[in-house]
C-alpha cells in the first residue's frame, strides 16, 4: 500500500502567541532544505499516494526554494498518479510567483492557516494578517486551485458567539471546499498560556465553546459540507486524503525536525534540535508498537471519524472481534447514547463527541 508522506519546514515569519509547534523565526532555509534532501535518500522509490508539506509556514520559501522542495521529492520518490499533494500556506505569504511555482510543481491542495476573520481575535493570538489579507489570500489561491482548506480556531480569547458565526459565514462565503475547525489547546509553554495564568485572557466558557461546535455542525452541514472527522468539515470528495491515514493508522513517512513516521508497526521520531538536524542527526527515538499499541491507537484515533470503527477492518487486522473485544464498554456507551453500532461500523453520536475524551480513554 502507498505511503503517505509529510515535511515539515520550521520558519515562520513570527511566532504566534498560542502556537507550540516546532518553527522557527530565522534560520538558514537553503542549509535546511540540503538536510532534507539527505534525509530523504533513506526512502528513495518509496510509492507514495499523499504529500503534505506543512511546518511552519512552507510558503516563507522563496517560488525557486519550493520548486526545487518538489523536484528532489518527485525525483526521490514514486509519487503515484492522482497522489494528493497538499502545501499548509498563511496569508500574507503566498505570491503570484509561488502559486504559479506550486501549481508547476504538481500541488493540487492549499492548506490556509487563516484561524478567525475577527481582526481582534486575530490580533490577540498574534497573527501576522487581517481579516483582509486572509480574504485576499484565499481570493487570490482559488485562481490557481480548485480545492482548498482553512484552519480555524474556536474559543479563541475574545470570541463571542456572534464573532465566531461571522467567521464561520464569512468562510462558507469564500467558497473553499474544507474547513478544519479545531478549539483552541492553551499549551503551557506558549505567552498566551502565561496571560491566562495572570487572568488576563477573556476565554469563552466550556457551555459557549459547546454551543460553538453545534452551530459548527449545524451550519457546515446545512452548506453542504459533512462532518467526516470531529474538527473536519468537507465538501463530498474533498476530505483530506493524507489526514485520513494519520486517522487510519496507515503507514507515512515524515521528513524533517520534529516529524513522525508509522512504517510497520515502528514509529520513529525525529529530533526536535534545529542544530542537530542540520549536523545530520535526523532520528532522536523509534520504537515498535505492541499489538496493544496498535489497537488502541486505531480505536483512538477512527473514533474521531464520523465513520468509527470498521468492525471488518478491525476483524482484518488484528484477526479479533472488535464489539466482542470491548463489550462492556461498547454497551455502556450505546446504552447510553453516545455511541452507535450500525451496518459493521461502532461510532461516537454527536452527543458522544462532546465527551469524546472520556470515552476513547475507556478504550487505553
Ligand atoms: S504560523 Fe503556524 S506554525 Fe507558525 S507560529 Fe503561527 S501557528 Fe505556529
């Protein structure tokens, strides 16, 4: 079965104020893309299906940078035909140039990072761009691609009830063709964690985040867009390809600091230390994953799936009978409405979401 495959490029033009990912503000673009253009020999012929170059803002790369990013992966890699070939982009980064430079390239999907088009909200969690500039951006990136996503973020500091509608109607309004809608995570070693330890963040409450969401569903839906996956909102056909093998448990290969691999059965991690990465010392941990593991992990990570759990599937790979297997928990859960089993698939009801925390630990 193809792989799917991730790289991850760290620079950001600024850091936002809630973000924990691993980006960096300066840095030596050229030296980093050498370095992964070594890391990539370890894969080379590798049959790929799906591509995700995420970071970070890939799209600092200057249009020549991200040509060449996609002629060493296509000269490395068996990237097979109709592959999804997706590029996470922020508004105020994409240029005619690097449009033109990806669509030459073979993207055939855009990733926006636009969080809220509330300018307030934006300015709070330190976005580098308006409103305008994300509307702009996306204006501009449906002139060269006809499938495209925006991040959003709901409970942001600031946000009321009426602000997030907004965002949610001005993003339907675009025309994109997904939306991922996740809450906002406070991680604590970002500023904005630090505001909300000095009480200084104006968060909306678990009741309005709550009441977020189902507008969220309710809205999406009724504009056409399924709820496949719990922050995942799509256009029929248009669902994330190379999201649905993280959620699938499928094996990918990631590529650069920080990123993950699932190649089978062994997940390797790759270091987090900028300087180590460029000196050539790319893998910090791998280690094999125990059946255990692997079915938990899988019964995690499909229960975020409108779909659930393939009982067939489940049957297939781990030669078990997954209702079976979990019984007492499978029918506490539908007993108690927040689960469902019906033609071969187990999965959380939309009331079951809202506790879907709870229930998948059951599973662990
Ligand atoms: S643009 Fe994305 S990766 Fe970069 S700092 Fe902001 S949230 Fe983090």
């Amino acid at each position: 079965m193809a792989k799917g495959l991730y790289i991850h490029i760290p620079f950001c033009i600024k850091k936002c104020a809630y973000c924990d990912f691993v980006s960096f503000t300066s840095g030596d673009f050229q030296k980093y893309l050498d370095m992964l253009f070594l890391e990539m020999e370890k894969y080379k012929g590798e049959e790929i299906d799906t591509v995700f170059i995420g970071g970070g803002t890939p799209t600092v790369l200057s249009a020549e940078q991200l040509e060449r990013l996609f002629e060493k992966v296509n000269s490395t890699f068996n990237i097979l035909p109709d592959s999804e070939i997706t590029v996470e982009a922020n508004p105020g980064t994409l240029t005619v140039d690097k449009l033109k430079a990806l669509k030459k390239s073979g993207v055939n999907r855009l990733s926006i990072g636009v969080q809220s088009f509330n300018d307030n909200e934006l300015k709070v969690i330190g976005r580098i761009h308006s409103s305008k500039t994300a509307i702009d951006t996306i204006n501009l990136a449906k002139e060269y691609f006809d499938n495209i996503n925006i991040d959003l973020i709901s409970a942001l500091p600031e946000s009321t009830k009426e602000s997030f509608f907004a965002t949610l109607k001005t993003a339907v309004s675009l025309g994109v063709q997904h939306i991922s809608c996740y809450s906002l995570i406070l991680e604590e070693s970002t500023p904005l964690f630090k505001k909300y330890e000095k009480g200084e963040l104006n968060l909306p409450d678990e009741d309005l985040e709550r009441e977020m969401y189902d507008f969220a569903v309710s809205f999406l839906e009724e504009k056409g867009f399924n709820r496949y996956e719990i922050s995942n909102f799509a256009k029929s056909g248009k669902e994330s390809r190379h999201n649905l093998k993280y959620w699938n448990t499928d094996d990918y290969i990631g590529l650069g600091i920080s990123a993950h691999s699932l190649i089978s059965g062994v997940r390797y991690e790759n270091t987090c230390d900028l300087e180590k990465y460029l000196s050539g010392e790319f893998l910090e941990n791998s280690f094999s994953l125990t059946d255990k593991d692997r079915k938990t992990e899988y019964i995690i990570m499909r229960l975020r799936l409108k779909d659930g759990i393939d009982e067939t599937e489940y049957k297939n790979r781990f030669l078990n009978d997954f209702y079976n297997e979990f019984k007492d928990i499978n029918d506490k859960y539908i007993n108690l409405g927040l689960m469902k089993r019906e033609e071969g698939k187990v999965f959380l009801t939309l009331e079951g979401v809202s506790l879907s925390n709870t229930i998948m630990s059951e599973y662990v």
